[in-house]
C-alpha cells in the first residue's frame, strides 16, 4: 500500500504540486493521466525521493515519513521498496542490459556479484531480452531498452513500481510489445502507478483511474466510471481529445 497526503511542491516561488492525495491499495494498479505539465512525473519523483518535496506524509506498507523531514535512513528505505520506470529508460549507456540490471541489485541491495548475475538473468528471460544480456543501450531498440528497463525495476522487488510514461519514447510499433509486458507484469499484482498517456490500456489494467491537472487531482474513482462517466467538466473535457480512442473499447 502506498499513500501520498497533501504533497506540495515548488519549484523556486512556483508551486506545481499543490496538495496531492493519492492512495493505491497493496497489489492495485492506479493509472495517472491529464494534460502535459500538470505535474505527473514530479509526483512520481517526489514518491521516489528524485525530487524533495516541500510538505506532505508518505506512507509505504505500515511506514510513514514525513516529506519535509526525511532522513538518510528514510531515503534509503524508501529508495529500497520503490522502483521506477523511466520516460527516457534511464539505462548507464556503457554497461550492457545484464549490468544494467545487476549494479542496483549490489549498490542498493548489496546483493553479492553472483547472486545480482543470476537474479538479473531471470529478469531478462522473463521480458524476453536473455540473448540481448550483452548488448548496450545503443544497440538495443527503444522497445528493448525499456524491457530493460522494466526488468531492473522488477529485479529489485520493491513494494510500489512507478511508471513515468513508460512507451511515450517509443516508436508506434513498439508501443503494444512494452504495454502487453506491462499488462503481464499488472497480473502479478506488484503494487503500481502508471502515468501513461495510453486511456485504452489504462481501462484495461487500472483498477482506479485519476485525473490530475495544473498540480492537482481533479478527480479520481474506478477506472471504468473515470474514464467513461467523469462527473469533473475539466477531466471530461481532457478524455474528450481521445474520444474516439476510447470509445471501440466500450
Ligand atoms: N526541475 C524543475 N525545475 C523547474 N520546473 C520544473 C522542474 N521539473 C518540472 N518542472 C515544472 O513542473 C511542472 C510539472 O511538470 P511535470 O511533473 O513534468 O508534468 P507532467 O509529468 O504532468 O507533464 C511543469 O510546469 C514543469 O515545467
Ligand atoms: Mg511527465
């Protein structure tokens, strides 16, 4: 279980999040959506501790920190039970996809060499990347980067995955390929956050839906009732430029 209460972040004298709730139950998948800039990914990195927000409680599990104080201690553990999936992959161009997904299993969870080798393999047969293990990032499709990408996460066995947009990167014919693993991965019932500009995909694996716009959430519910009935003008508004997206999968 994961819990954000009243997260408020600025950038400068600039707020952008202003008092954000968002709850995900153990083994749920939310999905966020809404309009570019509204303030999705620095949600997730305020999650992740990539940004530090101003105010706000975090809680993972029985563990709740306050956002304004964390600790050393608290940015590891918090670090240690989420993981992200990047927009962009974020892979160390020159390390191949194996070390890719083997360094953060020693750095952070001092996995000995061996044990990160093998548990990194499992991760690659399972998203279908085993002969690619010695390929670098350069030398991998965008598709492929991110099943590397998808596989580091999914290595660390963190408690929440957040996933910043995962195939907005991609080439169109890349898109359903790292959307089905997505899918496959939700089956498992890993607690997760999608942001993910993708509605269909979004009714089809999120149990709850929210709608964020200009650094707050507008409006949240089950997937189905937020996507095909939102009572918010401003979320029917945003669902309206995909309508026809939409609307084959009613
Ligand atoms: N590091 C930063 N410094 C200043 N402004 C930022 C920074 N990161 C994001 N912003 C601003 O915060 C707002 C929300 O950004 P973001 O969270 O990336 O939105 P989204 O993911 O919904 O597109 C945007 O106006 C963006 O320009
Ligand atoms: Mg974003």
């Amino acid at each position: 279980m994961i819990r954000l209460c009243n997260l408020h972040k600025s950038f400068g004298d600039k707020a952008i999040l202003k008092g954000i709730d968002l709850e995900v139950e153990s083994g749920e998948t939310v999905a966020v959506i809404g309009p570019s800039g509204s303030g999705k990914s620095t949600t997730l990195r305020c999650i992740n501790q990539l940004e530090q927000a101003q105010k706000g409680k975090l809680t993972i599990g029985n563990r709740e920190y306050d956002l304004e104080k964390i600790t050393p201690a608290d940015l590891k553990e918090i670090r240690s039970s989420t993981a992200m999936v990047f927009q962009n992959f974020s892979l160390y161009e020159n390390k191949t996809a194996l070390w890719n997904i083997m360094l953060p299993l020693i750095k952070a969870k001092k996995y000995s060499k061996e044990d990160a080798r093998k548990t990194a393999l499992e991760h690659l047969e399972k998203v279908g990347l085993l002969p690619w293990k010695d390929h670098y990032p350069s030398q991998l499709s965008g598709g492929q980067a991110q099943r590397v990408g998808i596989a580091r996460a999914l290595a660390l066995k963190p408690e929440v995955i957040l996933f910043d947009e995962p195939t907005s990167a991609l080439d169109p014919e890349m898109v359903q390929g790292v959307l089905g693993l997505i899918r496959e991965i939700s089956k498992e019932r890993i607690t997760s956050i999608i942001v993910t500009h993708e509605l269909e995909f979004a009714l089809d694996v999120a149990d709850h839906v929210v709608f964020m716009e200009d650094g707050c959430v507008v409006e949240k519910g089950e997937a189905r009732e937020v996507l095909k009935n939102p009572q918010n003008e401003r979320t029917a508004k945003f669902l309206g430029h995909f309508a026809d997206k939409l609307e084959y999968v009613i």
